[in-house]
C-alpha cells in the first residue's frame, strides 16, 4: 500500500484489510514522504496489529519507488496491491487465492466496483475474459487493487518508473513471464474515484499509455501507434457510447 497525504482514508483501507476472512497476511504500507498524519495513523494501527508494517520515506520518491519498496519487503507468497484510499471486500483474498491455488495461476485479477469519494456506488468494472501481453498493450482492463501474482511461481517482479502508468508497465512485465493473466467477474474490491487523481485525467493517461509502449516496452513507432489506435478507440467506447447503451438497456427494462 504506497501512501502520500492519506490521512482521509488510509484507516479505512487498512481496516478493509485487516477484515479480510483470509487472515494468513501482511500488509506493507510504504508512505512516500507524507506532509499530514498517514505515518501517524499507520504507526498506530501496526501498534494494534503487528501484522501492519510501516516503511516511512523522508522523500516523496512517486508511486512506483513507493510501492517496489514493498515489493521489496514482502516475505510472503503472493504479492497484492491496495491504494490508500480503496478498499477490499471481506471475500478478496480468500476467494482469490483459492481460485489461484485451485487452478495452478500465477497472476490474477478480479472485477471490482468504482465509487465516489463519499462511498457512493458509481458502476462495476468487469473482468470479462483472460488477458494475455498483446490483449493488455490495447487495453489495461485489470485494477491494481485487484492484482494478485505468486512470488513463488515467478519471482518478485518490480515496477517500471514511469509516472501514472507504473501498474500497467509491471503487469506488462509479468505477461512476459506468464501466458495470461485470468479474471474473477465478481466485484472483490471498491476503487474510489478521486477529484484530482491521476488515473482520471484522460489526456494524462493517453500520454503515460504512450510513453509506456516508447519507453518501457521498446516499441517501434508503428507497433506504438497500432496498440494506441485500439486503446484510444476503446476508450472513447468506453467514454461515450457504452453509458449511451447501459441507459437504453435500462430504458427498455422499464418499458418491458
């Protein structure tokens, strides 16, 4: 769990972790230099629970040093990701480490729904189908509050540094190592839509998704512009038309 300035939420998002009903975890929060009171706050939660471990930076290094250095600390099996201020349903990792034991997976991920800073629900992002290297370069479907890979199938894999698509590079470099990355479609986690995140700016992410195809993945220019034409498509889809179609599906319930 990377931290900056999350003193708004961060005892609920540890709190939705230490609710899981898989109770075998650790939970690393890597605060990455904080200004207001998330050491705090986590030091005295680790006092209750010694299962929390706080790793505190005197600087603010970005989201990918943050959460390597977790990466880096973790002693257990599987690694999984939470921000600060989402949150895990009870269910997460139980049902995703069984379903990953189950049918021998090295990395996972799950649905999950969006909602507002207040805790509204917004929608359900689905996870609809496996995804393999070349399905993720047109598309980055899978939430990294839902990921999930095996350490002991596949070593301990890092992110890339590249600012606002740091998850996107790194589940590109596990699809290196792994055929594909398989869904669960039930929701299992609650991703909080902020106001000024940098995930919600689209002409920043268009910008990140690019440089991540350039800079990380070595792409030729054609191969970048291919991946980014369906990526761009996908999104506008995604934007404009696929509300239009979820408000007629509605539309025509009610009138049936």
């Amino acid at each position: 769990m990377p931290a900056f300035n999350s003193a708004r939420f961060i005892s609920d998002s540890v709190e939705s972790v230490r609710c899981q009903q898989f109770q075998n975890w650790e939970l690393i929060v890597s605060d990455d230099g904080s200004r207001d009171e998330t050491k705090a706050i986590v030091a005295d939660l680790g006092g209750a629970d010694s299962r929390i471990c706080l790793l505190a930076s005197g600087a603010n290094r970005g989201p990918a040093q943050a959460r390597n250095a977790a990466i880096e600390a973790a002693s257990g099996r599987y690694v999984a990701f939470l921000d600060s201020d989402d949150l895990w349903k009870p269910e997460k990792l139980a049902r995703q480490i069984s379903f990953m034991q189950k049918h021998d997976l090295a990395f996972t991920f799950s649905s999950y729904d969006r909602i507002d800073e207040g805790g509204r629900f917004i929608n359900t992002h689905q996870a609809k189908r496996p995804v393999a290297y070349r399905d993720l370069l047109k598309s980055c479907v899978i939430g990294c509050l839902t990921a999930v890979y095996d350490t002991e199938r596949i070593g301990k894999v890092y992110m890339p540094e590249v600012r606002g698509a740091e998850d996107f590079g790194l589940w590109l470099r596990i699809l290196k190592k792994v055929d594909r990355a398989v869904p669960l479609p039930e929701s299992l986690a609650l991703y909080r839509v902020r106001d000024n995140s940098l995930s919600g700016n689209k002409l920043a992410a268009a910008r990140y998704t690019w440089s991540t195809y350039r800079n990380v993945e070595n792409l030729g220019l054609l191969r970048s512009s291919y991946y980014f034409a369906h990526y761009a498509a996908i999104g506008v889809f995604n934007t404009f038309a696929r509300p239009l179609v979820a408000r007629w599906e509605g539309a025509s319930g009610r009138q049936r």
